[in-house]
C-alpha cells in the first residue's frame, strides 16, 4: 500500500479543473468567461498570461501540492520555446504522473 | 582631460539618459562622442558632442538595413515570453552584427579612453575587448536584466544568443561580456530593483532623467482652469502601433469620459474625431515639467516614464505591452507604488476602479514617494559622471605604469 498523501489522487478532469480555477483567480473571473479553455490552451498566445503571471499560476500550484509535486523544479527546466509553446495539457499530463 | 564615447542603441529610452551624463561630462572638459546608427542623432546631442555615424562604404544593401534597424521595434506586436525571443533574434542580435565592423571603425578613429555601452549594444563590449579599450556599462532598462528563480531558463537563454555572437566576433568566452567587470551602472535604485544581489561590478546610480532641450508647447492655462480635479497622465510611449494605440485609448475614453478629473493624453489626436471634454490630448506633453502638476499616471512601464513618475512621488497604474515592461509593472506593484493591468484583457471598468484606488487610497503616493526618495539619494546624472571620471583617471594611471 502507498503511503498515505494528504491529497487524493485527481483524475485529469479534476485537474484540468484545478487548473482553470488557478488560472481564473490569476487572471480574474470575467476573463476566463470569455475564453474558452481547453487542454490545448496555451499560457502565453491563447491565454495571454506574461512571465510574471505564469510564475504566479505556478506558485498556486506549489501551494496546493506542497512537497508532493515539485512543479517549480519542472517549470524552472524548461527552455524559452517550451515556455512560450507551455499549454495547459502539458501541465495536467506532468500533475496526473507525478501524483 | 579623458575622452569617451557612449555606444547607443536606435532606441530613444537608452540614448536619453546618455545625453544627460554625456553633457555633464563635457561640462567638466572632458571630449565625449556617441556611436550609433541614427543620423538624427547629432540634432539631440548636448553642445560639444560629437556623433559617430556607424556608416558602410555602402552597398546599399548595407545601407537599407542600417535604415531598418532604426524602426524595426515599432513593426511588430509581440506579447509576453514570445516578446523576448523576437526581441533578441529579430532586433538585438542581428543589430549588433550590424553595428560591430562600424563601431570598431569608429573606435579606431576616435581612439577613447573609455567606452560606455549600453546593455543591449553588446557589440560595444566585444570591440572593446577585441580593441583592448576599457569600457563600462549603462543598463539603462534595469528589469532587462533580472533573473527570474522560477524561469532561469529565459535568461540562460538571452546568456547564450550573445555568448554565440560573442564568439562569432572573436571573444572566446563562456560568459555574456555585456555588462562590464570594470563598471555596470544600474539606471536605479536598490529599492526599485528589487531582490537580487548583483556583484560589486555593478553600481546603483539612479535613474538619469533627461530634461530635452528646447520648449514643447503645452495649454497650461487649460490646465489652470481644472485646478480642484485630479489630474491625470495617460501615455503608453512611442513604441506601439495605430491599432494598438485605438483599442487603448478607446478604453481609457469610456472610463473618464465626463468623469470629476482632468485626463491628459499623449496621443496622435486624429485618432479619434473627438475625444471628450474633460481630455487635453497633445502628440508630445513636456512631461518633466508636467508631472508636478498631476496626482498620477497610466502608463506601459517604460523604464523612464516610470522613473519619472516616481521621482514626482505619483502613483500609477502600469499596463505592460513587451519585452521588460511585465517586470517593471512588477516592481511598482511589489513596491506598493501602483497597480497594474493586463493590457489585451483589460476593461474601461478596470482602468476606472484602478485609477479610483490608487488616487484615493494614500498608501500608493506614500509608496511612490519613498521609491522617489531612494532614487534621489542614488545620485543620478553625476553620480554616474563622477564614476565614469574616476574609472578614465585610474585606467590612465594603470596605462603609466605599466
């Protein structure tokens, strides 16, 4: 048996969820109304979010998985392509590993 | 007396505040020429200076590009990371490829006892290495060279497009020569710039605000005439094109149109028919001489309008469009001096409530002052002339004795 971790286990659409509540409370609510956001949704053509919103994204995620994920370690590998092709499925895909 | 020359990039935000240290520095006696690629230069320069024209025995081939380096920044919007890569590979990298066979041209001509190049005229370092002529830096847009813990990859990035240049020019070095080991003068204050500890190479001198020459026609009357109102500056700089500017400013109408406070825009006015009545729009303001008259600004977060603002002790509402001006918004919000918007998502209603809280909330102008204060205490335009004298005299010294 795993040890037991302080967070259950998401499926990919809870984490997609997630993702889009941490991505409403960076940008604002009515915003994210407007968009239509998908696994395909990338951070800086389709979502419009710059560097230092991205990195504020990021410190929620932190937040939320603690130790459990090391997202910021992830993150901080990733070269300028990467970063500007990041979309959120990637994202979701390395939490549903990692957990 | 020493001789210098400053290395400038076509872009107005990092030659102005070399035209101010430039003319303190022959106010004192000393000869001081400008390299760069823009001939209108020579109209700005302070009296005494010389320009150096980077200038091909032209194919014209050459010749069309050294023109179209001077406006390439304004050709294409670009937002957020994708910002910095166009900024590098289309504009900064080859521009230096350009510039570099005219700078050492130059540098041979002219023969200075000290270069001072700016951050992004890496070109200026490597023939000064290559020329063996001392040189220091002037980065005149302090957030460009921040690096983000969370994305170190950005700057590894940015390290390793002028390291390939670097070499590709004759430096073989691992390590970005951009900002000199002699004398990196940061144009701000520790407080504004933030967490991050630079080496002892790099010296805090304030922002250099640059006062232009000549009077720019201003209503001031117009402006007596609101006295009682907040008053309000909105400019998002130069840079940006017409339909960029129109979805703006067509926001910035339908938040104060008809509202209690005076907004002064800087702006084409033709570009609308009519702009409401509570609005003085000019093409250029004299800001400098403004600002003391107003209670705060929006702007895009070019590092000199906010340097400007802050020294007037304002608050301000920061809208990034690209390249370093996310990271300059960052510093006036994390200093509790304004606030910022996103400047594709934002609504009339934003700017509205944004503009409301930071004119009726106090803390932001007490914040803004303190940052305006540090600046102040920095030194400015002679402190990085007092700098640039006392690195000429010990390199001439250091030249006598060996």
């Amino acid at each position: 048996m795993d040890a037991v971790v302080s967070t259950a286990k998401l499926n990919s659409n809870e984490i997609f969820d997630l993702m889009k509540q941490f991505i409403t409370e960076v940008i604002g609510e009515e915003f994210v109304e407007e968009m239509d956001i998908t696994m395909e949704s990338s951070f800086t053509k389709d979502l419009e979010m710059d560097s230092i919103e991205i990195v504020s994204f990021s410190e929620k995620i932190k937040a939320h998985f603690g130790e459990q994920i090391d997202f910021t370690g992830w993150l901080s590998n990733m070269d300028l392509d990467q970063l500007i092709n990041l979309n959120l499925g990637t994202i979701v895909n390395y939490i549903e590993e990692c957990q | 007396m020493a001789r210098f020359v400053f290395i400038v990039p076509p872009l107005t935000g990092h030659i102005n505040p070399t035209l101010s240290i430039g003319a303190v520095l022959l106010n004192r006696g000393h000869e001081v020429a400008w390299i760069s690629l823009d001939k209108s230069l020579v109209l700005r320069l302070p009296k005494g200076g010389q320009l150096l024209l980077i200038e091909y025995d032209e194919s014209d081939q050459q010749k069309q590009d050294s023109e179209k380096y001077l406006d390439i920044i304004t050709k294409k919007i670009v937002y957020g990371i994708d910002s910095i890569k166009f900024l590098y590979e289309e504009v900064l990298i080859p521009l230096n490829r350009h510039s570099y066979e005219g700078i050492v041209n130059l540098l041979d001509r002219f023969k200075p006892d000290l270069i001072i190049t700016d951050h992004q005229m890496f070109a200026g370092a490597i023939a000064a290495v290559n020329k063996n002529i001392p040189y220091a830096t002037s980065v005149t847009a302090p957030a460009a060279i921040k690096v983000m813990d969370e994305l170190p990859k950005i700057h590894e990035w940015e390290v390793n497009r002028i390291v390939a240049l670097q070499k590709e020019l004759g430096v073989e070095r691992e390590n970005s020569i951009a900002c000199s080991d002699l004398l990196t003068m940061v144009l701000t204050s520790e407080a504004f710039f933030g967490e991050m500890k630079l080496p002892s190479n790099y010296q805090f001198v304030g922002p250099v605000i640059h006062k232009r020459e000549g009077q720019t026609a201003f209503d001031w009357e117009e402006l007596e005439r609101r006295a009682g109102q907040p008053k309000v500056l909105v400019s998002i700089g130069t840079t940006f094109d017409h339909e960029h500017k129109k979805n703006f400013f067509a926001k910035v109408i339908e938040a104060f149109a008809g509202e209690p406070l005076t907004v002064v825009i800087v702006s084409d006015p033709s570009l609308f028919a009519e702009w409401p009545q509570n609005f003085i729009v000019q093409r250029n303001v004299p800001q400098l001489e403004l600002l003391p008259y107003l209670d705060a600004v929006v702007c895009h977060g070019g590092h000199n309008t906010v340097c400007e603002t802050l020294t007037n002790g304002l608050p301000m509402v920061v809208v990034p469009i690209a390249y370093d001006q996310s990271h300059v918004a960052g510093r006036v919000v994390r200093v509790g001096a304004g606030l910022r918007l996103n400047f594709n998502r934002f609504k009339s209603k934003h700017l509205k409530e944004a503009v409301e809280e930071i004119l009726n909330n106090g803390s932001f102008r007490e914040a803004a002052q303190q940052i305006g204060a540090s600046f102040e205490e920095a030194g400015g335009t002679e402190t990085a002339a007092d700098l640039l004298v006392r690195l000429s005299a010990v390199r001439c010294v250091e030249v006598l004795n060996n």
